[in-house]
C-alpha cells in the first residue's frame, strides 16, 4: 500500500486482487466518500489546498477589489478545473508547486470568466448569492474580471510556465469566440447540432481540456500521454456542458445556484431543444414560443413538459453519458496512477448527474 502526501489529507492507494485500484480518502482520522450525486467535490483530494493557494493569491488585493475578490471566493464553487489541473500534473510528478501554481491560476481566469458572464447576460445571481454586477454595478465588475485575469497571468509568468500560459491564452480565446457565435445565436430554431457542438467547444469544453493539458505540461508528459489527457479533457468538458444545458429545463435550483430557464431566457438553444425541434409534432409550437424572443415562466413549464414527455431529455442524457465514457477510454492510456484513478472518479461523479 502507498501514502502519497497531499496537503493535511492524504490519499491511499490499495491494490485488489483483480489489479484494480481501491481510492480512499483519508483526512483527520475520518474516512469521506464521493459524494456524486450534486457532483460535490468538496471531499477531492487536495482541494483544501487549492482553497488557500487562492486565497494567497488574492491577499494583496486592497479595498473594493478585495471585498469583490472575496466575495467571488467565497459563494465556493466546484473548483473542477484547478482539481484536473492538479491530479493530469501528478500523474506525471510529486513536484507540486509548478502544477498547484498552473491550477491556481485556471481557476481564477475562471472566475474571471464567470463575472463577465454574468455581465453579459445581466444575470442577478451567482452560486445563489448575488452576482457581482448586482452588488457593485457593471463598471466595477469589469474591473473585477480583469484583475482575476491579471492575477492568473501573474502567477504563470511570475513562474515561468510558459506552456501552461499558452494553453490558458487558448481557453480565452475559445471562450470569447464561444459568446460571441451564443450572442449570434439567440432564439435561432435553426441552429444546427453541429453548430451547438462548436458552441460548446469554445465556450466550456475547450477550457476543460486546457487545465488538464496545462497540469499535464506542467507534470512533464510526453506528446502521447498529452493527446490522451487532451481527449479525456474535451471529452468530459462536452458532457459538462450538455448537462449543465439539460439541467437549465429539469434541475434543481438550489443546486444549480441559478433560476432554472435562465439560460434558455437569454436566447441559447441546446441540445434538448435542437433535438425537440426535429420532431414534427412539436416544432411549430417550439418555434411560434422562441420567435416571441421572450421566454415566460409559463412558457418554460409547457416546454419542460413536451421535453420529458418526449423522451429528449434522456435522449440527451445517453450522449452526455457517451462523451464520458470515451473521455474514461482515454484514460486508459495513461501510466498507471492513483491520480488516474481520481480522474476517473470525477467522471463517475459527472456521470451521476446523467442519472
């Protein structure tokens, strides 16, 4: 059995008869377990560190920056790009500081990119707390954003991981052309699967697969075992995304941290939808709904309705669950690790979400 040290937690690896590995979590003399079902991953390994590596980060922050900076920090999050960071990089080195720097660093272009999300799409509230732009107004939470993004940058060429800064640049880029083809399409009924898919890609996917391309690089993998961790990444941040998209018609609020609909309110037509629109029976009536360009909640209730009825909700579903599956086959590929296997925990837990 080996210990492998990791902040005030520690993992254990424990081989089976079969050649499988058995993960368990060991912190303060108590045993936690996954909890999948809300893809909670406050028990990952390592992410207590990562809480107060970005907690440091932002230390030095003074006044009304501060007071926003902490605001962020504190309404929480999943923290799923810096923990792929962390454990692509340990699976290639125990040298933890480039790998916990790169991972610091994705999470707060992260939240940068969420505060200007929420500007974008005049969203009010965050994590279910008020958003930044409600509380400190348009002006200053551009600033916000910015500074986020400065903060990252910082750190990465303050460190010298050049590569991990050229996978970040390629994240941003992506994301900033994904609003842009969103804002082109609001309440376009003819948005193809196709397109929906680039959509995603650019906005979400993309940068999914950079943090674990950023902890790879950053761990010293080789060309092979980054096109493996490439796929694992592109592959798990479509199905985020395809989830994330279901759960705007069917998931629960408190959960989500969001009103539910408010994606489809501000014109994006996903998947459930675009597959809803191939059917005869329903396309007029979805169509004669989006053509209004304003989405009531009566609306919502008689489109969540035709959705689950029509059995495109676990239509979509099945395709979230096949990206995941394909991202675990890439992970197959990679040496043998027990921060493998916790990739491969953190698709399980995704893949909960589809259940």
């Amino acid at each position: 059995m080996d210990r492998i040290n990791l902040t005030a937690g520690f993992l254990t690896l424990q081989k089976t008869g079969k050649g499988r590995c058995l993960l368990t979590v060991v912190q303060e003399k108590t045993v936690s377990e996954l909890k999948s079902i809300k893809f909670n991953t406050s028990k990952l390994v390592g992410i207590e560190r990562v809480e107060q590596e970005l907690l440091n980060a932002l230390s030095d922050s003074e006044g009304t920056i501060r007071e926003m900076c902490m605001h962020i920090l504190n309404a929480g999050g999943k923290r799923v790009r810096p923990m792929l960071v962390m454990y692509s990089g340990l699976i290639f080195s125990r040298n933890i500081d480039n790998i916990l720097n790169a991972a610091v660093a994705a999470e707060l272009i992260h939240m940068a990119s969420l505060v200007h999300d929420d500007i974008i799409d005049n969203s009010y509230l965050r994590r279910s707390k008020p958003s930044v732009n409600k509380m400190w107004g348009t002006h200053f939470a551009v600033l916000c954003g910015d500074y986020l993004f400065a903060k990252a940058f910082g750190i990465l060429s303050g460190k010298r991981l050049t590569k991990s800064m050229d996978y970040m640049v390629e994240a941003i880029q992506n994301m900033c052309h994904g609003e842009i083809l969103q804002a082109e399409s609001r309440f376009n009924h003819d948005i193809s699967l196709e397109e929906y898919y680039e959509l995603i890609s650019k906005k979400t996917a993309i940068f999914i697969k950079c943090c674990c391309e950023s902890g790879a690089c950053a761990g010293g993998a080789g060309k092979a075992h980054l096109r493996a961790i490439s796929g694992y990444g592109l592959n798990l941040g479509l199905a985020f995304q395809i989830i994330d998209d279901i759960l705007d018609f069917c998931g629960d609020v408190d959960v989500m941290g969001k009103p539910r609909g408010e994606d489809l309110k501000q014109g994006s037509i996903t998947m459930p939808l675009i597959y809803l629109m191939r059917d005869g029976n329903h396309r007029a009536r979805i169509k004669e709904i989006l053509a209004e360009e304003k989405i009531t909640d009566q609306h919502m209730e008689e489109i969540a309705g035709i959705l689950e009825k029509s059995g495109v909700i676990k239509k979509s579903f099945d395709v979230a669950r096949t990206h995941i599956e394909k991202a675990q086959r890439y992970l197959e590929l990679l040496p043998e690790s027990p921060y493998v296997d916790l990739l491969n925990e953190m698709a399980e837990m995704l893949k909960s979400r589809a259940n």
